[in-house]
C-alpha cells in the first residue's frame, strides 16, 4: 500500500514539473483584464499564447508583447517594410530594430491595442495568441 502511495505520489511531482515547464517555455494564459481593449476584444477572453509562435507572423495576428514588465495583447497591423499613414505623413515599418539590443532577427511590426497604436520590436513578443474562450464576469 505504502509503495503505490509513493508510485502515486512521484507520478503526480512529474507531472506538475512537465506541465510547469511547458507552461513555462511553450504555452501561457494571458486574459484580458479591462475594457481598455475594446472594440475589438473583450474582458474576460481568454487566449492561449504560444511562445514558440513568433518566427511567421502575418497582418491580422493577435501577439502578446511585454513592455515595462507588462503584457499586453495587440493585433499586428503592419509588418516590417510595410508602409503606413500616420497623421497624413508615410512612414515605412523599419526592416531590422532600431534599438541597440543587437539581435539579429529583431524585426519591428505596427500593432493595435485597443484603439492605441504603436511599434513594437520582435524581442518584446512573447508569442502568437489564439482565443480560447470568453467568461463574462
């Protein structure tokens, strides 16, 4: 009896570790916590990010990025060398980063939060996301 208690017990500790760790290094949760997001989201939505997901993004992706340790959901509207209008002057989405974090793939992509809009460099994305679901409380 003691022994499958034991059996029981370590199969649970690995199992926690391995869902810890693909949390961790693949996937995460992020929920929308206000309606400062609206029109396009809601609060409440959940969506599951994929952290290996950045390498092939497209216009109309949603992406999670960090900025000032806080994650924020956006969708990308433009992608490197694009060209956009802001305030009635052109302006071309830079190729490579523009800020000295000297990463060879640092790419730079236009996107919306809410109804801000800002650029936002490949080394702040935390990964692609995906909706799971909406709780409406």
């Amino acid at each position: 009896m003691l022994k499958n208690g034991v059996k029981f017990f370590l199969a649970l500790l690995f199992a926690i570790l391995v869902m810890l760790a693909v949390r961790a290094w693949a996937f995460t949760i992020f929920f929308v916590p206000d309606s400062s997001y609206t029109p396009e989201l809601r609060e409440g939505d959940r969506w599951i990010v994929n952290r290996l997901g950045c390498t092939n993004l497209h216009k109309g992706d949603y992406v999670v990025y960090l900025q000032d340790s806080v994650s924020y959901l956006g969708r990308i509207l433009a992608l490197p060398g694009d060209t956009i209008v802001w305030h009635g002057t052109h302006y071309r989405i830079p190729v490579r980063c523009l800020c000295p974090c000297k990463c060879p793939y640092c790419k730079c992509y236009w996107v919306r939060i809410g109804k801000k809009k800002i650029l936002v460099y490949r080394h702040q994305l935390v990964g692609k996301a995906y909706l799971l679901f909406h709780l409406g409380f």
